[in-house]
C-alpha cells in the first residue's frame, strides 16, 4: 500500500547578524527557494563537511 511520509519537523528560534540574513536571504532569492530551506541546506552540508570529512 502507498504511503505519504511527511518529515518531522521542529522550530527553534535561532539569532542571527543581520548582515548574515541580508546574505542568505539574496541566495535564497537568486535561487529561487525559500530562506529557511537555504540555511537547511547550509547546515546539512555544513555537518556533511566538518573537519574534511564526509558522510
């Protein structure tokens, strides 16, 4: 049988500079995709590649 998954999310609320958001929200703009999924994916990838290594 099909089933939907649905990923589990959470918030918390996070500070940020606002020269940094300023950044993240052009990348976000430029392509085309929301600014939460942006810094998503900056931490995903972040932690993917921490101290030279990857998954």
């Amino acid at each position: 049988m099909f089933e939907v998954k649905k990923p589990h999310n959470s918030n918390k609320t996070i500070r940020m500079p606002d020269d940094l958001i300023q950044k993240l929200q052009k990348v976000a703009d430029e392509n085309d995709i929301s600014f939460n999924q942006l810094v998503i994916q900056c931490c995903e990838y972040a932690l993917d590649h921490r101290n030279g290594s990857e998954k």
